[in-house]
C-alpha cells in the first residue's frame, strides 16, 4: 500500500513540476527571450570566431572553450522557431523573412568558409538560417489542414531539401524543432526526450558514435542549452523586443562578413 502511494506521490510531484515549468511559475526561470538569444549569439559568434581570434590570444584553453560554447547556440535559435510558430502575427512573413535572410546570409557564409566565394559553396553549403527556414516549413506542415499522410510528406520534404542542400544541422535541425513544437505543453518530458534526440543528432552530424571529445564539446553544450531553455526561460519578452527581433537577423550575416574582413 506504502509503495502505490510514493508511486502516486512521485506522479503527482512530477506533474506538478511539469505544471509550473510550463506556466513559467518555476523559481530559476527568470531569463528573458532577448537574453537567452543574445547569450546564444554571444557564444556562437565565439565559436565561428574561434580560431582567429586564437591567432591573437594564443591561448590553447580559449580555443578549447570558444569552440565548444557555440553548440549551446542552435538548439536555443531552434527552440525560438518553435516558440515564433505560434506567437507571430503572420506566418507567411515570418517565413519569408528567414527565407529572404538565409539567401542573403550565403554570400558571406561562403566567403568565411573554407571554400571561399565559389559558386558549389554558395549554392550547396547553406547556413543554419537555411535550416531554420525549412524547419518553420515543417511546422507549418504539421499545423497544416491537410491529412496527415500529406503533412508527414511536406515534412520529409523539407527535410530531404536539408540534406541536399548540406544545410547546418540539416535533418536533426528539423527534428529538434519538431519536438520542441510537439511537447511544448509538456517541458519535462520534452527535456527528457532532447537529451537521447540531442545524442542521435550529434550521432548523424560526425558519422558515428560520439566519442569522449564529442561528448565535452559539442554533447554538453548542447545539453546545456535544453536546461537553460527548460529551467530558466521566463518565457517574457526583453525590453526592446523590436531591436532585437531585428538585431539576430542583421547579425548572423554581419558577424561572418566581419570574420572574412577582418581576420
């Protein structure tokens, strides 16, 4: 009898965690939208930066940190694809806007890549903001009026065009932000699922089983990121939420234009 009661007990706890972390009642969740985006863009802006920046430092600790940091970033700019879903006045612009972005962005993704400006880096290696736009597609899909067969192929879609187009984080991109989407009522379960889907993506990214390197670098980064998303986000906006909208689109761009001009 004792132990049906602590199982009920620990249920009950559980649902009420998951009640107050989704009503944002939870007393560590005090980090705005602006500020965990710009903590993101921080830390990826080091990351992209990383070994140039190290040319002046030449600290091998920096290069360690700096590159391992940037993969809190995607699963953040992620999650705010999913959340942008159901809180934009207007779908059809929301997506336009990354699309518009995303091709603007190759031009200087390419000149700070390793190919330099040639025409299969500008029309094959996309940008994440590429990724980004194909997985709002994919929300749309899902939301969408048609049957469901329909939708999961508009999805498998987009996905297919991630990979052809050697997109950032491509597949698991899309995937990470359908499951933000699907469990957005439920942030403790959804935590519980990133964590082995995190895994599985960083798996598909380097081709095999992540190994102890993988596991500090690029894992807990990530991991990272999901508690901060799950136990921190205050789900309110910042004070200059406009500039900010704005100011991530602008940035992305710029900080790689930046990168080839500079270093």
């Amino acid at each position: 009898m004792s132990t049906e009661m602590n199982k009920a007990d620990r249920k009950a706890g559980i649902a009420a965690l998951e009640r107050r972390l989704w009503e944002r009642s939870w007393p560590t969740q005090l980090i705005n939208r602006d500020l965990l985006k710009y903590i993101a863009v921080v830390l990826m802006t080091m990351g992209h930066w990383a070994l140039d920046l190290n040319k002046i430092i030449r600290a091998r600790w920096f290069l360690q940190v700096a590159v391992a940091v940037q993969f809190f970033a995607p699963p953040v700019f992620f999650f705010f694809i999913a959340e942008g879903y159901h809180y934009t006045g207007s779908k059809k612009k929301y997506a336009l806007r990354l699309l518009i972005f995303a091709v603007i962005t190759q031009v200087p993704h390419a000149l700070a890549g390793p190919y330099g400006l040639r025409w299969f880096s500008v029309l094959q290696y996309w940008s994440v903001l590429m990724t980004l736009f194909l997985g709002l597609m994919s929300l749309i899909a899902l939301h969408g009026p048609w049957k469901l067969p329909l939708r999961l192929l508009v999805i498998a879609a987009c996905m297919g065009i991630s990979y052809l187009l050697k997109t950032e984080w491509a597949v698991g991109g899309i995937c990470l932000m359908l499951l933000f989407d699907l469990l957005r009522e439920r942030p403790l379960l959804r935590f519980v699922l990133y964590i082995p889907l995190v895994y599985a993506v960083v798996a598909w990214e380097v081709w095999g089983w992540p190994g102890k390197q993988d596991f500090w670098r690029i894992l807990v980064p990530m991991w990272s990121a999901g508690v901060a998303i799950t136990f921190f986000y205050s789900g309110k906006r910042g004070h200059f939420p406009r500039f900010s909208k704005y100011f991530f689109y602008v940035w992305y761009p710029l900080h790689l234009l930046l990168q080839w001009w500079i270093f």
